[in-house]
C-alpha cells in the first residue's frame, strides 16, 4: 500500500512537471533575455487554454492591425461567464499588456502569473478572477526591431509604440480614433472591472527602485474611493512590495538631475488608461518598471507586483465591491462635477527615493555639459511627493442632455460605453441651456491625429430650440455621469470638444456679398435702433473696428436674423428643468 502511494505521488509529480516543462515561455527559455511575437503570445495561451480547465481564451473585437484582442479569464473553478462571476460575488482584476509593445514587462510576468496560477505554484483564492489582455497594441507587437528604445536595457527584440495608425493607444481612451481602443471598451464594460492594472516601462531619471507606481490621482477619484485608494489600497501595495523584496516608489515624474527634491505626482486625465478606468469607478494602476533594469529583474518585479494586487483584492474583497458600489450610487445622484484641478503644493506626501547622485560632465557629442547618473553614488533620501490635487472647475448636473443624431460619432462613442439615452420618439422643442464658444486655442501642431482645443471660453443661453424625431435624449441619473460630464462639457479637459469632435460649428456655412449686403444692411439699421446703437457703442470703444468698413458690416450681420444659428453654438444642450 505504502509503495503504491509513493508511486502515485512520484508519477503526479513527473506529470506535473512534464506539464510544466511543455508550457514553458519564450521568456524562460531565453534564461530572461527575450520576449515572444505576437504568434508565440496568441499560440501560448491558447494551448494553456487547452491544457487547463482554470484558462479560458476569448475572442473579443478586432483591432486595427486586422487581428482580433483576446482576453483571457483565469480563475480557479474556469468560470468565464461574467454574470455568474458577479452574481457569486468575485472581484475582476484586469490586466492590460502591451499598450507599448516596447515595454513588454507585463505580456511575459502575466504568462509566468498564469503558468504558475494553473501548476499550483501560486495559488488565487476563489473570490478573484484574473483577466488579461495578453497584447493590446497588435500592429506595434507585428512592427518588431532590436533597435526601439535605444536607451532600454533589453530584452533582445521588441514592438513599436505606434499601432497600425501609428497611434499612441495610451492616449485613445477617451477618442477612440483606433479599433483597438473600441474593442478595448467592449471589454472594459463587458467586465467592469474592480481593479485595473495598466503595465509599462518607465523612461526618464536614473534611480535603484525596478518597479515603480502610477496610481489614479485619489482627489480625481474622489469620495470614498478616494480616500480607501490614498490610506489603505496604495500603502498596502508598498508593505507587500517591501515583504516580497521591492522597494516601490510612486512614478518617478521628474525628467531632470534633481528627483531627490521630490516631483508632483503624475495628472491622468481620462485619454490615458487609469484616467479612462476612473470615469467607471475602478481602482486604477500603471506599473511603470525602470527602463534602466535588466529585463528579467522588470519581468520578475512585475510579477511580484500583480501577486500583491491579487493578495489585496482577495483580502479586502468585500469592501472594495462596497466602495464601488456606494460610488456608483453617489453619483447617480450628485448635483455637480468637478471637470478641472490645479496641483496643491501645500500638501504631500514623503516616501524613501533610491536614487543616485546626479553631475555634469562634457559631452563627447557636443563638447557642452551633459546630465549623467553616478551609479557609484548611491543614496536615499526622504523626498515630497505632492500627490493632492484641488478642484479648479466644477459644472452643475442637468437633468439630460439632448445631442441631435447628425452628430453620429459622438452617439456611436456614447453607446460604445455603455450610455443609457433613448432616441426621441417625434419632433420635440424643449427649453434647453445652450453654450455658445467665445474663444479656445487649438494646438499649431497635430497631437495623436489632431489639434486639440483648449483655454475654451463660453456664454450660456436658455432658448427653445425644436428638436427631430430620432434626436437622442440622455437622463443623468445613471453610473455613466462622470464619463457624460467629462465628454460632453467643451472645458472638460478631455471632452469631445477637446478632441475636435464638435469642430465643424467652428466654421462658419453661409455668409454674404459685401457690396450686395451693403444696402440691406443699411435698411436693416433703420428699422432696429438697439443694433444701430450697439453698432455706434462698438465704433467707439475700438478704434481699429471704427476704421474697418467690412468690421461694421459683419457686426451687423450677426447682430441679425440672417446670421445662421449653428455657429459656435455648441451642439450638446443641456435640460435644467
């Protein structure tokens, strides 16, 4: 009986290696130093997905380099229905990878993770269900090359930032100019997640920390979310980094010699991917390993980091779905949103920064002075990290807001995300409040396809405007607030507006012969008085307007009823009453 019972343990631990050795990555095959294709990535874990009940490999909307994303759901019972995994009371952790295929820290640390989740080397508790995105950026993956990020110590071969627009998919989130982000958002609010985890690699300074920490700004996030994100989510991170042997750092935001005189934590806003995750009351990281690091120490870190996550998510299950759902509620019915903020630099936090002592030293490029990091020098220092953000802006919550269906691509991006809005059902007038643009900035130079607007300036009217069957009506009094606000205000900092969604009222469509609008104009004068004075008030308070001919005559014509009304009248009206 004995000898059989050795020889059972003896052949379920030759199994178990067997198992082990046949999913082995690229990654440990290269003892650390490469990375897999894209091939190699989709092809793993589709047999992981073979070989283990605890693996399931979805097939989800298809991206730009004309491969579809994958998500992967790991959990101990192989549940991969969403509605079951809400409805048995589990916490959803995401795992984006990729989004800078030059940075491929997480693709490999998530196939360790999952390697190690479905051989019982590392155990997950059956209230967390992992999910991850094994590659985002599919056409930068496919855009290979030992020669991107030529200051990155390794791994041998890597992806481009660029998609297949060459756009920065870190900055999509919100305008959705790529099929990547879209298919990004389907799973997003297929998920909803708990906790997302955003990996990449860090540039900038030199310092000893492998792993450091972006974390949703806890004042953005606000409320009770907030609050449990500053005080117990974050520091339980740095105490469980410390146990396992990491000493994190928050995101080392300083590009200069002097990090050691502490740096403002990083602002992201809703274009980038913790940004985004916050409109949706998700708790929020971008790990960020040093670029300076040997790759398998950035690998390894990265790992050790999404253990902590799970360890915390599984620990505090419970109260993280409370908070979730309590600020869901809570802004439902809130009455105003904040859409600006302003760094307070009366208020930090200190943490301990390994760094090492900056200097000057002539350049053998240009023979000037040039910044280097003596790795000979090592310190650490208690720095100031100033991590509180104050409210700069606020807008009061109507009660809807009503967008004509002619702006299409604003209602498709609504629906994408899940906004709940009913078409009208015939023609309509309401008494709407309606913005009209005064003055903005656009940037002189494309960013990420466009020339974003900025410094936006309006005047607010309430008018009764007669709306068509078909138009689309949108209550606030739904968890999709936050993101409404923050898209559908023009100050918003990320709004469509920003993003040039709404440019096309900028222009203006009809207009007017001078000569021939000079007799009209001079009819239209004698019969309306209050335009002939503001005309004459106009003259003399601005001399360069009394001089210009053509200055009067186009003062007239808006100052009419000629005038059309759909320039620089913002085309998203708010219902107050």
């Amino acid at each position: 009986m004995q000898k059989t019972f050795v020889t059972l343990i003896l052949f379920m631990f030759v199994a178990s290696f067997s198992f082990s050795q046949n999913i082995s990555t690229r990654f440990e095959q290269s003892k650390g130093t490469q990375t897999p294709t894209y091939f190699e990535i989709i092809d793993w874990w589709k047999k992981l997905d073979e070989k283990s009940g605890k693996v399931k490999m979805l097939t989800m909307g298809m991206t730009d380099a004309g491969y579809p994303l994958h998500l992967i759901l790991v959990s101990n019972n192989g549940d991969y229905n969403v509605d079951n995994i809400r409805k048995n009371n589990k916490r959803i952790i995401l795992i984006n990878n990729g989004i800078h295929p030059g940075e491929p820290d997480g693709v490999d640390a998530s196939m360790l993770l999952a390697k190690d989740i479905v051989t019982n080397k590392y155990k997950i508790t059956d209230n967390v269900v992992m999910a991850f995105i094994p590659i985002y950026n599919i056409g930068g993956c496919l855009n290979r090359s030992a020669n991107y990020r030529v200051d990155q110590e390794g791994p041998e071969e890597f992806g481009f930032r660029g998609n297949s627009q060459n756009l920065d998919l870190n900055r999509d989130f919100i305008k959705c100019d790529s099929k990547d982000a879209r298919a990004f958002t389907e799973i997003f609010h297929l998920l909803d997640p708990d906790v997302f985890v955003d990996n990449h690699v860090s540039n900038g300074a030199d310092y000893q920390h492998v792993m450091t920490l972006l974390t949703t700004q806890h004042n953005k996030l606000g409320g009770v979310m907030g609050d449990y994100l500053m005080k117990e989510f974050e520091p339980a991170l740095y105490t469980l980094m410390k146990q396992k042997g990491y000493d994190l750092v928050p995101y080392v935001n300083s590009f200069g010699d002097t990090p050691e005189n502490g740096w403002p934590e990083y602002w992201d806003s809703p274009r980038y991917a913790s940004g985004y995750a916050a409109l949706w009351h998700t708790f929020s990281f971008v790990p960020e390993t040093h670029m300076l690091k040997p790759y398998d120490q950035r690998v390894k870190a990265t790992y050790t980091l999404m253990q902590s996550f799970i360890e915390f998510t599984a620990k505090n299950s419970q109260q993280i779905k409370s908070l979730r759902d309590q600020t869901k509620k809570t802004m439902q019915s809130a009455t105003s949103f904040p859409i600006s903020w302003v760094l307070d630099r009366s208020q930090y936090k200190e943490v301990q920064y390994m760094g090492f002592e900056a200097g000057r030293k002539p350049s053998e490029v240009s023979g000037l002075p040039r910044l280097y990091y003596d790795r000979s020098k090592p310190f650490e220092k208690t720095v100031k990290i100033f991590n509180y953000f104050a409210v700069k802006n606020s807008i009061v919550k109507p009660k809807a807001y009503i967008i004509p269906q002619g702006w299409w691509k604003v209602i498709e991006l609504l629906k994408l995300n899940k906004v709940q809005m009913t078409p009208l059902k015939k023609d309509t007038t309401f008494e709407v409040e309606t913005y009209k643009i005064d003055d903005y900035k656009t940037l002189p130079r494309q960013y990420e396809m466009h020339h974003i607007n900025s410094e936006v300036k309006t005047t607010t009217s309430t008018q009764s405007i007669s709306f068509k069957k078909g138009d689309w009506f949108i209550p606030m009094n739904q968890v999709a607030n936050r993101f409404l606000i923050e898209t559908l205000e023009p100050q918003a900092e990320d709004s469509y507006f920003t993003w040039n969604y709404f440019d096309a009222i900028l222009g203006q469509k009809e207009g007017y012969s001078a000569y021939a609008f000079e007799d009209i104009a001079a009819e239209y004068l004698k019969n309306n008085s209050d335009i002939r004075n503001k005309l004459e008030l106009q003259k003399a308070k601005d001399t360069a307007f009394a001089k210009s001919g053509r200055a009067q005559l186009n003062f007239v014509y808006q100052n009419s009823h000629w005038y059309e009304p759909a320039h620089m009248r913002y085309p998203v009206y708010r219902i107050i009453k």
